[in-house]
C-alpha cells in the first residue's frame, strides 16, 4: 500500500508556510529576476560593458528576456517532478519580468541605437531577418503579458486563456532564432537555449502520455 494515503489526516497536518514564509520566497523570486538589470546597470556605470556597451546592453536584456521565458516553462516540469505544486505560483512572476527585459531590450534598440527613428526601423523589420523574427516575439508576447491576470482567466474562460498561452511555445523558439541569426560568431549560447526549449517541450509530450496512460 501507497504509505502517502495508508494514515488518514497526514495531509491535512502538514503545515502551510505562513504568509511571511510566503512573503519571503516571492521577495527572493523578484531579487532573483531583477538581479541581472542591477548588475547591467552597475557594469554600465563602471564602463564595463565592453568596446560597443550600447550593443551588449541591447543585447544582455534580451538574453535575460529569453532566459527567463526558459525559466518559465521549466516551472511546471520542477514542480511535478519535485512534488512542489507551489513552484507554479512563480510562473506569473516570471513571464512578468520576462516580458518587460524584452521590452527594455526592444526600448533600446529602438530608442538608444535608433534615436527612435521609426522609418528606420521599418525598414529593418522588413529586411533584416532577425529582427523580423524578433518584433514577431515580441508582438505574440503582449496579449501574454495583458491576460496574465487572474481575471482574465475568468474572463476568458481557463480552457481559452490557457489556448491563448499556448502561444509560448512559439515565441520561444522565435526568440531563439532571433538570438542565432544575431550573433556572428559565437553560437553555442542560443544553440543551448534551443535544446533546453527542445528538452522542455520533450517532458511535455511524455507528461501528456504518460497521463493519458
């Protein structure tokens, strides 16, 4: 027999953590996330961003954007496998930061490299393949980050909003190319970011049969 179930009344023993406990993990969640902007802010103000800084800004904020995104679908695996149903109250909070390296990452390209010259973006949309891909992520991650809230969960209904959310599965492939056709040289980063998300979406389809199963 399954010892978990043979002693009625365990379950509902075990103690919840308290709302400072709760408090905590979310403060060390949030310091977590915005640990990497801190640290490109302090590199910058130290003159240690390189021969180009504005390009490895730009570049750094949306790396962490893409981290992040991995971060939030490797949640769901951590929690089953770990048996902490908890761990998915941080996917929100993930996907949240997430979006907004992006936006920052978008924010300066556009308003630090390009002076805000929207015809020249355009046309950089329009010929330059990686940036294509990338405004495509970008533009599929918005309604994510508008419907993050409980309630637009009621609003739309959990089946309709999880569909919609469904659209991470593109994005983060999209962001991954976006980061390959970028770097010149080097690409053993986005290579890795792209079997992580392979590794993920892999747990995924076995989780759904074995389930079904």
């Amino acid at each position: 027999m399954d010892q978990s179930v043979s002693a009625p009344g365990v379950a509902s023993r075990r103690k919840r953590p308290s709302k400072l406990q709760d408090n905590l993990v979310y403060g060390l969640v949030w310091l977590a996330c915005f640990a990497p902007l801190v640290w490109l802010a302090w590199k910058g103000f130290n003159g240690d961003l390189g021969a180009n800084p504005i390009e490895k800004l730009i570049r750094q904020l949306g790396v962490w954007g893409l981290r992040l995104l991995l971060v939030g679908l490797a949640i769901t695996p951590a929690a089953r496998i770990l048996k902490a149903p908890r761990l998915l109250r941080f996917r929100r909070t993930v996907g949240l930061f997430a979006f907004s390296y992006i936006v920052l990452h978008l924010f300066s390209y556009v308003g630090v490299d390009l002076f805000f010259d929207f015809g020249q973006l355009w046309k950089d949309i329009l010929k330059r393949p990686f940036i294509t891909l990338g405004m495509g992520a970008f533009v599929l991650l918005i309604p994510l980050a508008v419907t993050s809230t409980n309630g637009w969960v009621v609003r739309m209904g959990r089946a309709a909003w999880q569909r919609l959310h469904w659209l991470i599965y593109l994005i983060v492939p999209l962001g991954v190319t976006h980061y390959y056709l970028l770097v010149k040289a080097d690409h053993r980063p986005p290579v890795i970011y792209a079997a992580l998300f392979v590794v993920l979406m892999g747990w995924r389809v076995w989780d759904r049969l074995a389930r079904r199963a």
